[in-house]
C-alpha cells in the first residue's frame, strides 16, 4: 500500500469523523468544530490528489483558498453562536429548531 | 475527540491538536506554504477565536446522541493513529522538494482569481461578524425618556454673545521684505 494510498484513507477517516460529529452534535459552536475537521480532510485530499498527479503546487493554490474559507466561515459560525446565546439563552439546536414566530 | 469531549474547551483544544496533525502531514507532502499557513491559522488563530467564543457564551452541556459506542470511537481513534504511524515511515520516497518560486508563480499568476476570491472572502467575513456582533437591543431592554438621567446643562451656556474675531487684514509686500532687501545698493 502505498503512501499517498494511506493519506487519502487518512483524509476518507478524518472527513467521516466530521461527519458523525455534524450528524449528532447539537451545540452550535461544535457544529463549528465539527465543520471544521470535515474541511481539514478535504484540505489533506487537495493536497494528496496534487502529489499524486505530480501538481503540488496547483493543489497549495488550491488548499490556501480552502484554508481562507474555512476561516472565515469559522469567524461567522462563532459570532453567530454567541449572538445567538446573548439573545435566545441557549446555543441547542432541536431548542432553536421549536423557535416559531 | 473533539467531537466527544463533553466541555467545549476541550474539544476546541482536541481540533487545535488537529490542525497541528495536518499540518505536519502537509508538511511531510513537501507542501510547506501551506503547513506553515495552516498551523498559524487553524491551530492558532481559529482556536483562538473559539477560546474567546466560548468564554463569552460559555459552557452549555449537552449530551450528544449516542450513534456509536464509547468504545468503538475510541477505536476509530486509535486505528487512525496506527495508519498515521505507518504512513510516517515510508515518507522519504516521497521526495520532497523545495520548490518555492513555482508556488509563488502558480499562486500570483495563474491563480490570481483564487487570490481576488480570497480578498472578497476576508471582507465578507470580517464585514458579516461586525453586523452579528453588532449589539442587538431587545424591546424591554430600551429605556423610555423619563428613565434616562437628564444631562445638567449650565444655563448661561449658550446665553453669551458671540463675540466676532478680528480679521486679519492682508499686510502689504513691502512690510514682509526683510530690512536688508529694503537697501538699495550702492
């Protein structure tokens, strides 16, 4: 099994992990935290599929744009957890999903 | 475990240890710009932001839906480690290079619509978390008139007449020369 073959595997794990954690996560900011691994893994898979086609520096390009992505949305995903909790007092998502009106 | 933690700085602690993880990974790839950016970025600044985002909202506990033993996520955890072990030895037939001019070339030039993206990126989010984090007044909380402590004004504030500033006069371009320039020669 090769290296790269190990990597992509790596990056399938980490991008289920985030996955189970969006599924059954009810607070908002680790809603963040799980959205966050899930973008880690498509980083490592931009960067192993670069190598392996012999385009590192294509698939850097790439990563750096993911990277700036995920920033800014982690930046709004918070503020908006924290506003959330300084106006409704709770950050559960099946409370918030009740809220009518 | 960052997903299982039950506090959220400990899972905000987990996802830091992550983000080192893959930047090391990365780093290993020959794909050193983009470890050093993300090691600076999503293990220092993101948790940073959520240290300060959970220090504001604080810790609120919840239990998660269990989808998945304790046991079995443990064992995710460490089948993950294994494959991250095995993967470290065989990394020197990699061949990692060096090639910084090329990255920079690829990323100014042929991907510039990449950096504009990113440029619109940052505004939009700096300019979106303004907005939310602007203060929201609820209702009840907006106080009427009479609540509101009445400024003391002096009485005779404003009573003064005004009283009017000289008005610099042009001054002549004879009285400006210096004494010297004034001589005539000789």
């Amino acid at each position: 099994m090769s290296t790269l073959t190990i990597l992509a595997g790596g990056a399938l794990a980490l991008f289920a992990v985030g996955l189970y954690g969006l599924l059954i996560t009810r607070n908002m900011i680790k809603v963040v935290v799980a959205l966050q691994i899930l973008v880690k893994a498509a980083l490592l898979a931009l960067v192993v599929a670069g190598k392996a086609s012999d385009q590192i520096n294509l698939g850097q390009s790439l990563a750096m744009t993911v990277i700036v992505a995920d920033t800014v949305v982690a930046v709004i995903g918070l503020a908006l957890a924290v506003q959330v909790k300084r106006v409704l007092g709770t950050m559960d998502l099946t409370e918030l999903s009740k809220l009518r009106g | 475990m960052a997903i299982r933690a039950r506090r959220l700085l400990v899972a905000a602690m987990w996802l830091a240890g992550v983000s080192a993880l893959v930047a090391i990974v990365l780093y290993r790839l020959g794909a050193q710009q983009v470890a050093v950016v993300e090691l600076s970025v999503g293990a220092g600044l993101v948790t940073v932001l959520f240290v300060f985002a959970i220090s504001i909202a604080g810790e609120e506990g919840l239990s998660e839906r269990e989808f998945i033993p304790n046991e079995l996520a443990i064992g995710l955890l460490v089948v993950f480690g294994g494959l991250l072990a095995v993967m470290d030895l065989p990394m020197d037939e990699l061949g990692v290079s060096l090639s910084e001019a090329e990255f920079a070339s690829i990323f100014w030039e042929d991907r510039e619509l990449d950096v504009l993206l990113q440029l619109v990126f940052i505004f939009t989010g700096v300019v979106t978390m303004l907005g939310v984090l602007a203060d929201v007044r609820k209702p009840s909380r907006i106080k009427k008139r009479s609540d509101i402590p009445q400024a003391h004004i002096n009485p005779a504030f404003g009573t003064d007449k005004h009283v009017p500033q000289p008005v610099l006069q042009p001054v002549a371009p004879s009285e400006t020369q210096p004494e010297s320039s004034k001589e005539t020669p000789a």
